[in-house]
C-alpha cells in the first residue's frame, strides 16, 4: 500500500454479549467508510480504535504510530484522534467562537499539524455563526461546529459516527457537501460509521463492509460496488459510482458532459467548471442490454460494454457486471431471467448498456 502509512485495525474480544474479531490494514488517507446492519460492530470498532473499549487482543497503529499492541495500550487522551459523535455535544455556554477554540486548546501533537482557525471556518461556512450559542443554530449547523473543534486539535485520525443519523433527509443534503469539501481538502483520514448508501456512495473511497463483529469484505468502493459476491453489489438498490471530469454545458438543456475514461455522458446539472472532477451515480435498475446500438431511442447515454459476469439474483433476476472498455470502469445492470436468456448473453459478449438515469453522486 503506497502513499502514507496505513491504518492498522486488529482487535478479538468479547464486549458484553457480543463478539468482535477484525483484522484491518486500511489507507493512510481518504475517506473509509463502515459499512453494515445495526448491531454489526461499526461503532464498537470506532471506538476501539479511539480506545474508548479496550480488547485484551489488540493492535492499532496509525501514520506509524503504535497506540496498542498487546499488553501495551495508550489510552485515548493521548491519542491524536478526532471524534465526532451523532450528537453534537457542544458545550452550551460557549459560544461558536469559544467551542471552536476549546478544540485548538492545546498544541497539536508531535507529527500532527493543526488546521488553523479561519481555514476551519471556511471550510465548514462558520463565519455568520461565530457569535451565536449552541441554542440559536439547527442540527445542521451544531454539527458542523461539531467537526470543526475535532479537526481544530489537530488529529491524525478523524473518526466520524453516524455523524449524520440524528438529522433529516433536508439537513443531511445541506450537510454533505461540506464533508465532501473535507474529504477533497483535507490530509487527515476519516474512519466514518454509516448505514446510509447515499453517503457511502458521496464521501467513501475504501469500503468495510461489517456483519456479525466480522469483516465481510474490504476494498476501494469501486470494487465491491461491483462484486457479485458481496451483499452490497446484490441489493436492489445497488448501484456504481464512477469518477468523471466535466467537459461541457448546455444552459438550454440544462445537460453537462462528463468524461468517464473514454465515454462520455449526458448528466442533468447546473454549470459545471470545465475540467473539474465529480461522481456520478448508476444505478443497476436504471441499466438495460441490447444486442444491437438502439436508434431513434429517448435515451442519451447508450454506451458499448463487454458483459463480464452473469448472477442469479432473487426474484428471477441476473445481476450482470458490465466493462466500459478492457480493465475500464464497471457497470451494474439488473435483467430479468427471461431477457437473459432470450437474447443469448453470455461472458464476454459485447452489447450496448442503455443508462436510462445518471445523477451527480458528488460535485
């Protein structure tokens, strides 16, 4: 694993009724997101990585740090960690300011270069909120202060759970796009508990998916988005999530060109800065096959493909992993049984993929 030091995550215990036995080695940088059912584990490894729980078998080490291993143990104050609850728990006599300025306290930690105060409120859109208390903002806006104080003191290691479950659909949408601006801006890795796809798909680059206190899968998001294998890749909402550089807009249609590898795509959006990087997001349900390259058709992404894998999928369905190109990008599309077989799909075969929806996952 080239680039920074990788998170070391290895902990076997036992926390009351329940079993934890993971062995992760994860990337030094970028967003990782914990992926599973309630009950999996996602918090209870978030916080023995913090160590707020302690397993008597245990090995975590971070940007070549060592914070346990075995008998050895740091405990959490003296961890370079942010931690960033699904409440905010902002202390309510202080104001913004003064909260904020409770996390940047202290020097950072040997190793650690702390964001500097008026970075962290540009880059979270603090600035109107300086004066207020904690009991004049929204959810929203208590929870950006939140990660601001986190990232204030300067941590090796974000750590982010569920940072979002205790808010509406609305101020969740307002939220994401400052943690995307934190994921594109900052060098600090994220651990990021969630069970929502939308944010998986907006903010993730490594995914760990969970089940039962043990790692089901690990892998870039790109992977085990479309691995048949995995449970993620075969739930009726999977989709893909692909990376994509803007190339152009038409203010009539209100279309923008992207760029994925060597295709193009027609994507609904505002104005988009030419050369910028974005995700999009296609889903398998919004994917059908043909033979032949349609014409005369209302669909405007109609891309050629090579059929990689076939899988029988419940309810009389294939799941069908699709290449744009040889080693490009992959495709989900869901057919029925029937349509599998009477046009004859097979591994290998070339056909045209007709995208009935793309969406912006990330701009």
């Amino acid at each position: 694993m080239s680039g920074p030091d990788p998170i070391r995550a290895a902990f076997r215990g036992r926390l009351g009724a329940f079993t934890l036995d993971v062995d992760l080695t994860l990337p030094g940088r970028g967003v990782t997101a914990l992926f599973g059912p309630s009950g999996c584990g996602k918090t209870t490894l978030l916080r023995a990585v913090a160590g707020l729980h302690r397993f008597p078998v245990g090995n975590c080490a971070v940007a070549g740090d060592s914070w346990q291993d075995g008998a050895r143990f740091r405990p959490p104050h003296r961890r370079p960690i942010g931690y960033v609850f699904q409440e905010a728990s902002l202390f309510p006599h202080l104001s913004v300011r003064r909260n904020l300025l409770f996390g940047a306290r202290g020097a950072a930690p040997a190793g650690t270069e702390a964001l500097r105060f008026d970075e962290a409120v540009d880059l979270l859109g603090l600035e109107r909120l300086l004066d207020r208390g904690p009991q004049h903002l929204s959810g929203g806006e208590r929870q950006r202060v939140a990660i601001g104080r986190a990232l204030l003191s300067g941590p090796r290691l974000l750590l982010m759970d569920e940072p979002l479950s205790a808010l509406d659909r609305p101020t969740r949408d307002e939220i994401l796009p400052f943690l995307e601006r934190l994921q594109a801006r900052l060098a600090v890795p994220i651990l990021y508990v969630t069970h929502d796809r939308t944010e998986v798909e907006r903010l993730a680059d490594t995914l760990v998916l969970l089940r039962a206190g043990r790692v089901e899968a690990v892998g870039p998001l790109a992977t085990l988005q479309s691995d048949p294998t995995c449970d993620y890749a075969r739930g009726r909402d999977a989709a893909v999530t692909l990376d994509a550089m803007a190339e152009d807009h038409d203010p009539e249609d209100g279309l923008a060109t992207l760029r994925v590898g060597a295709h193009r795509l027609l994507v609904p959006s505002p104005p988009l800065l030419p050369g910028s990087r974005h995700r999009v997001r296609i889903a398998a349900g919004d994917v059908s096959l043909a033979r032949v390259a349609p014409a005369g058709s209302t669909i405007l992404n109609i891309l050629p493909v090579v059929i990689v894998s076939g899988t029988p999928a419940e309810d009389h369905a294939v799941l069908v992993v699709l290449s744009l190109g040889q080693d490009g990008p992959r495709l989900l599309a869901r057919v029925t049984r029937r349509s599998w077989q009477a046009l004859g799909l097979a591994v290998g075969q070339a056909v045209h993929a007709q995208v009935k929806g793309v969406a912006l996952a990330r701009a």
